[in-house]
C-alpha cells in the first residue's frame, strides 16, 4: 500500500469517530420497539391483575402459542422476500386432519409425522413453483392454495376426530419442570429450536442473505447473478414445511382433527409478523421479532382472560390497533425523503 | 486533464488488448441492431464508448457481456475467443457491469451487497467479520471512507454507485463497463466517482465509459469509439480529437456537406416584442436541467438543439409542470405562476406533446375520436361530458384538417401509422386551443411526408399566433421553423441566438462548445 489513494471525504464524516463508526443496526429497531411494546403490556398487566407476573403466566404465552410462533417463523421467511401466504391456517388444519385420520388407520406415530410434513411442503413447493415460474401474484396463488387445502379436510371427514395415539397422547401431556417449580410443553422446545434454526438460516447462510436480498430487489438479486428461483420457491417449502409442524404442535394441542381448526389463523400469524417489525414489503426484518409478535398477541389474550368482564373480541379489536400503528410506524420509519 | 490521462494511453498502447471484438453483427427480428462492429479495449485505459441514442452502444455491451448472442463476428477475451451465454459467464471471465440504475439491494449493508453470493464462509456458516474486512480492504483501496455495516441505502446515489463499482472490482474485474454512471450525479460526486476511475485504471483495470456528457468524456476517456445506426464510425485518441470532431463522427456529417444543405424556409419575421407570453427565470430542477433563462413570445417558434441527454426534453417537462422545478419563476402572460403539475398547466393553456408517443401518449385501445378528446375532456372535468355533436364536429373537423388516415374516427389508434398517431396527439391538444404548444420530437419515426405536414403545421399554428416550443434531434428542422433558438448541452441552456443565417454547421459548432469562447 504505498500508493496513496485518494480518500473520499464528507461523508458524515463531521460525526466523532466513536459514533460514526458504530450504532447499534437500524434493523434490530422495530424489534426493540416490539419488545418494549411486550414488555410495557406485561408490565400494564402486572399492575392491573393480581398474579399476572408469575413467571409460569410468561411460560404459558409459549405453551398456548408453540404453533403459532413456528407458523410466523415460516410466514417471515415468505414476506421478507415480498410474498405472502394465505395457506397457512388451512394447511394446519389439513395437517390435523391428516394426522387424526392416519393415526386412527392405525399408522404408527413417526410415519404419520414424515407424511404430514411432507404434504406441508409439498404443497408450499407447489405454490412456490406457480407463484415463481408463472409470475403470478402470492396472494391468489397462496389463496388458491388456501381453499384447496380447507377443501381437502372436508375430504378426510367433516366431522371432528380425536387423536388417541399414544405416542402422541402422552407426548401432548408431558411438561418439562423449570427451576422454580413451573413448567414448559414439549412443543415449546421444538418451537423455540425452529426459532433458533430459521435465525441461524435467514443470517448465517447464502441462502438467508439472498432472502433478503430478494425482498430488497429482486431484479438487482437476478443482475447479480443469486439464485432467485430456487430462493423464491424456498420460502414457500419452508412455509409450507412449518405450516405442516405447526399443524402437528396444533393437534397435540387440541388432540384431535377438526376441519375447522385454526380458522383465520394465516392472518394471526400475518399480524404477528407486521407487529415483530417486518415490512410487508420485504427486504427487512427479523424472526426473533416475529416470536415476540406471537407473544404480544398472547399477551392481549392473557388480559383478557386474567380481566373475565372483557368480551374475547377486544383480542382482535386490539391486534386491530396495533397492526394499523405498527404498519404507520414503519411507513414513517421506511419513508424517504423525496 | 487531458493531457494527464493521455500519457497512460501512451504508455499501453503495445499492451495486449483485455477484449477485442471484431465484424460484431447482432439483428433482432427485422432490424440490424449492430453491423460488423469492432471494440478493443486495452489494460489501464478508460474507453469512451460514444453515439447517438439507438446508435448500438448498449447493444454492443450486451453482446460483449453475453445478454445478446452474436450473429457474426469474433470476441476474443484475454487472448482466447469466447463467446458468453450470458452475464454470470462473461463476469466469471473478468467483465463486470454497472448499470445506470444501480442494481444494488439498499436494504443490505454495504459489505454484504459486495460480496453478496460470494460471501467468505467458514464451518459453512458466513464469515461475517471475514466479510466486512473484505469488503472494506476493497473501499479503502478505491478511496471510499465509509463503513462497510453501514446500509446501502443511508448513503448517497453517488457513494452507492461507487459500491457497485467496488461489487465489481472484488470479483477481481479485468474489465469494468460502466454505463452512463453519471447521470444522476452532480458535479462533486462525479469528481469522486472519477478519482476512483483513475486508481482502478492505473490498476491495470480497462474501463468502458458509457456517456453523453462531452466534457465527461473528454476529461476521462483515453480512447473513444463512435458508433451511429449501428455500425463503427471509428476509434480515436481523446487527446488528438476536438469536441467538434467527435460531434460531428456522432451525428454523421462532415461539416462541409452540412454548410451546402440549403435553408428552404422563408424567414419568418420575428416578434420578440412586448409582454412574453411565457418568461421563466432561473428555472432547474436537481439532476435534470440547471437554472434556465427563457422568454416565449406570442407567435413565435423557440426551437431547441442538443444532442440527447443535453436537458432538451427535461427543460420541456418543467415547463409544462410534469416534473417541478426545484427553483426558479415562472411569469405567464407577465403574471408569476406555479406550474407543479400538468392539469395547472393545461389550465393556463399550455399543451405538451411527449418524445414518448407510445407510453406517455397514445392510448392503443381507444378509438381515434377518444383520443381526440381526451385532453379537451380532462380540462372539463367529469363531471361535465363532452356533447356527441361536439365532439363528432371537432373529430371530423381535425381529421380533415391534418389529413388524418384512415379516416374514419372509430379505428382504433393502435392500428395506425406513427405519423397518423402523432397527429391525433396533435390534435388532442389543438382542440384545447393552446397558447403555447410544447412539442418534444413531434416527428421522430414518422415518414417524409407526414413529418413535412407536421411541420406545416407548426408554421400554421405561429401565423395563428401559437407560441410553439419545437424540440427535434434533426437540426434542419428546428432551423428551418423557429424564430429563435436555445441550444442545450450537459443540461445547460448554453446559447440562444435569433435565427438569422444560422446553419447546421453554426450549430454543430455551438454544441461541440467551440463557439462560446469567441462569441
């Protein structure tokens, strides 16, 4: 280096050094937010309601919420790419379907959990490959999806089947103590692993940078030579894939296939990503964000339920308010000056 | 400074060429994009790869580059001939692209959008601190101190640009294309993006330099290749051609012949008397047209020169409010107006025909009389629908009058000739009784014989006592109708002169910049 190069000057370059050189990434913001959001919730409550801030309180929003938080992790791969999927709820609802019915044929436990994740991804490779390779928008493809798959459970049965599986009877039963005498589900670990894995994924790998990638441009992705298509189809198998595992965690849960399970449950998982900081846009945004979504909404649940007089609608009139102030939030935060 | 970048052209001029194309034929159906064309691109050289708009440049790179397949012709890379099927291959043989609009992610940091795909791993996970040091040893040798965790998108275009380049230089680039880098930048940053052109050329690195801007290229490029209609013009050393030179290589005459082209048109007695019509002040908008004086006087024809890219359509679009000026007056009719959108132009009576016939004009599904109308009606407002009778009379009317073919006002507009088309968009705005009329390339692409009756038009129009603002790439035509003349170039009104005995050859002169030292 004995050239010389000429250095470009005024650049921000009137800041101190200290702070020019580092702040904390402006990506991890709308994650604070959320958190702070979480946190001043939890702490309105604890003032509000007797009991509220029981450790085992905060355990339960990941018991109740195992499967929705593995749905959001798959939902934010999808929108950081600027897709969406609508399938989802359906898709868990089939897998319950699925796993009733097969377990009720006398299938043994482990081969009914491959089939059931197979057609989850099975059907996001599908959608992914439509919505991919003939240019259509995700939101009619993954809608398409939506009914087809609301559809096939009325197939199966329309009536309401119990799991009696034992494997996945005393698997549904089970906790796991935490010092302090409290407990956790068993799902709760499994979600919390997919959280971890999808984090290390999304950041960790090529295939996570071009998911960002992908949502920020996709046309610079394509100029840069990324491998769009196999990326674009990706999310939706890893959508798919964890609508399939959050199906499986739901009927542990329930016990039973219904094909009117997790109803309406695709746009819970859509609130949850908006309010965890994700743009809808795509491009930006965090899973970890997205689990504390879930655990925001499971917040506003606890309310009510520690609170008895409030009608259960305030859970959707309030998730009603806070997706609209999240999504002006980020407007305010994405807006650049003309 | 071209004294200083003629030394290196110089130096390598025995070096072995990086690229050389030769008898370099491409065609799309029905059309000859590129006819035996060459390129030879030397080590530490900057190239300027110069013509007209649809002369071929960017064909000829997208041939290089692998986009386009070559019909004819050899390319011979780094002493092999190759041929590409496509830009992963020809950046894999050393051959990186920068586009005009940058094709970067501005919601990634600066390190990951230049090693995006090619990220440093370790235990199959990304190395993210390998990454940014990388990526910022790659900063610092081009000279850009900024921060390579920082986000794209919190720097300016200017520095952006500069991360595509440092993209392209990671992938240890023997070849750097850069099309039209500046053309959304201002001054300062062009200095910038210039300085690292210099480090990466005395690097070794040649560099193709896509531009319209003449003092651009003449203060960076070593070499030039001139192209027109797609085929070679010739190469030459920047440091042994003149402006006027290159001007003239560009648009395809020599100055002789266009001295001899006869100016048919009586002249037309000027009116630049009184209260102008239309008086702009001081008038620019950042990145499109810098501080522009005008006055339009009633009846009058103001042609405009300049070679493309020279702020001729931009200076057309502020004055009819389709993009708004960053400062500036402008005085109607000796009153101070704001003209920030087209409808509160329309309202003062301005019309303005777009260059851009297909998009920003004909609308293909509707009938010629809908089309007609259509201005007339968006300043009635919806409300208060044109009457049939109307408007049947004002269609038959304009179609007589512009001998508008086919006749019949039902045929849909996509099914006509260019030249009919750019009569209905003319009588579209006739029909609105304009006082001042705004045609930007109102002839481009049509025949012989409706351009002429468009021009015939226009002096109809000055006699009625329309002001017209005429735009063309064809000097003949400007000369031959306007009154006065405003010359552009690098996005600056750089003369206006009454147009008493001006020629082509007068012009060419005042666009190569020749002219205004000893005016």
């Amino acid at each position: 280096m004995s050239v010389q190069a000429p250095v470009i000057k005024d650049l921000g370059s009137s800041l101190p050094e200290s702070v020019r050189r580092y702040t904390p990434p402006p990506r991890f913001y709308p994650v604070i937010a959320t958190f702070a959001l979480f946190v001043g919730m939890f702490g309105a409550g604890t003032i509000r309601y007797e009991g509220f801030s029981s450790p085992q309180v905060i355990l339960n929003l990941f018991v109740d919420n195992a499967f929705l938080i593995v749905l959001a992790v798959g939902m934010t791969f999808v929108i950081l790419t600027g897709g969406i999927d609508l399938s989802v709820g359906s898709v868990v609802a089939l897998s319950t379907m699925i796993a009733a019915s097969t377990l009720r044929a006398g299938w043994p436990a482990p081969l009914t959990i491959i089939a059931v994740l197979l057609t989850g991804s099975v059907l996001g490779l599908l959608m992914g490959l439509v919505i991919h390779y003939f240019e259509i928008q995700p939101f009619i493809v993954t809608l398409a999806g939506m009914f087809l798959a609301r559809g096939l459970c009325y197939l199966i049965s329309v009536e309401s089947i119990p799991i009696k599986n034992e494997t996945f009877t005393s698997f549904a039963m089970g906790t796991i103590e935490v010092p302090g005498g409290h407990f956790i589900t068993p799902a709760v670990v499994i979600s919390l692993v997919v959280l971890v894995i999808a984090a290390w994924a999304l950041h960790m790998t090529r295939f996570g940078r071009t998911v960002y990638a992908v949502g920020g441009s996709e046309q610079s992705a394509l100029l840069m030579g990324l491998a769009v298509a196999r990326t674009k189809v990706g999310v939706y198998v890893i959508s798919g894939f964890c609508s399939s595992l959050a199906g499986l965690l739901f009927s542990l849960y329930m016990l039973s296939g219904y094909s009117l399970h997790a109803v309406g449950m695709e746009l819970d998982a859509i609130a949850a990503v908006v309010i965890g900081g994700t743009l809808l846009t795509g491009g930006s945004g965090l899973v970890l964000g997205s689990a504390l979504g879930v655990l925001v909404l499971g917040t506003i649940q606890t309310f009510i339920s520690f609170d008895g007089n409030l009608s259960s609608w305030w859970t959707k009139i309030t998730i009603g308010v806070l997706l609209l102030v999240f999504v002006m939030i980020q407007r305010i935060f994405t807006r650049r000056p003309a | 400074m071209t004294q200083m970048s003629a030394a290196p052209a110089q130096a390598t001029r025995t070096a072995e060429p990086v690229v050389e194309m030769s008898g370099v034929s491409v065609s799309f159906p029905g059309v000859k994009a590129l006819q035996s064309v060459g390129l030879t691109l030397r080590p530490g050289e900057v190239h300027a790869l110069m013509g007209e708009n649809g002369a071929g440049k960017s064909t000829l790179i997208k041939a290089l580059t692998g986009v386009y397949s070559i019909d004819e012709g050899t390319i011979i890379v780094g002493g092999e001939p190759r041929t590409f099927s496509g830009p992963a291959e020809s950046q894999a043989a050393g051959i990186s692209t920068v586009y005009q609009e940058i094709n970067l992610c501005t919601n990634l940091t600066v390190a990951e959008n230049m090693l995006l795909g090619r990220e440093p791993r370790s235990f199959g996970r990304i190395d993210t601190r390998e990454m940014n040091r990388r990526a910022g040893s790659v900063l610092a040798r081009l000279g850009v101190d900024i921060e390579p965790r920082s986000l794209l998108g919190s720097h300016p275009i200017a520095i952006q640009q500069l991360v595509a380049i440092a993209r392209a230089v990671d992938i240890d680039a023997e070849l750097l294309i850069l099309d039209e880098p500046t053309s959304s930048l201002d001054a300062d940053e062009v200095v910038k993006l210039f300085e690292v052109m210099r480090t990466l050329r005395d690097e070794g690195v040649a560099i193709v330099f896509v531009s319209h801007f003449l003092d651009q290229v003449f203060e960076i490029s070593d070499r030039m290749t001139v192209l027109r209609n797609g085929r070679l013009v010739g190469e030459y050393v920047t440091a042994d051609t003149t402006q006027l030179q290159l001007v003239q290589a560009m648009i395809g005459r020599e100055l002789e012949t266009l001295e001899k082209i006869e100016r048919q048109a009586e002249q037309n007695t000027v009116r630049a008397t009184g209260t102008p019509l239309m008086e702009v002040l001081d008038l620019g908008r950042k990145g499109s047209v810098e501080a522009v004086d005008l006055q339009v006087f009633e009846g009058e024809v103001i042609g405009v020169a300049g070679l493309l890219g020279s702020g001729r359509t931009e200076l057309a679009r502020l004055l009819f409010g389709a993009d708004a000026a960053d400062h500036g007056d402008i005085q109607l009719r000796a009153r101070r107006t704001k003209l920030r959108t087209p409808r509160q132009a329309i309202d003062q009576k301005i019309a303005f025909s777009s260059e851009n016939r297909r998009s920003e004009g004909v609308i293909g599904d509707l009938s010629i009389a809908d089309n007609m109308v259509l201005a007339l009606q968006a300043s009635r407002g919806w409300l208060r629908p044109l009457p049939a009778k109307t408007k049947e009379r004002l269609v038959t009317q304009y179609i007589d009058a512009l001998d508008i073919r086919p006749t019949d006002p039902h045929a849909l507009m996509r099914n006509l000739s260019g030249g009919n088309q750019q009569k209905v968009l003319l009588a579209r705005w006739l029909i609105t009784e304009p006082e001042l009329l705004i045609l930007d390339e109102p002839t481009r692409g049509i025949d012989i014989g409706a351009k002429a009756q468009i021009q015939q038009l226009v002096a109809d129009l000055a006699q009625q006592g329309v002001s017209v603002v005429f735009i063309s790439a064809e000097l003949e035509e400007v000369l031959r109708l306007s009154d006065r003349l405003v010359v552009m170039r690098d996005r600056r009104k750089i003369d206006e002169r009454s147009n008493d005995d001006v020629s082509v050859a007068d012009v060419l002169e005042i666009i190569a910049g020749e002219v205004r030292d000893d005016a």
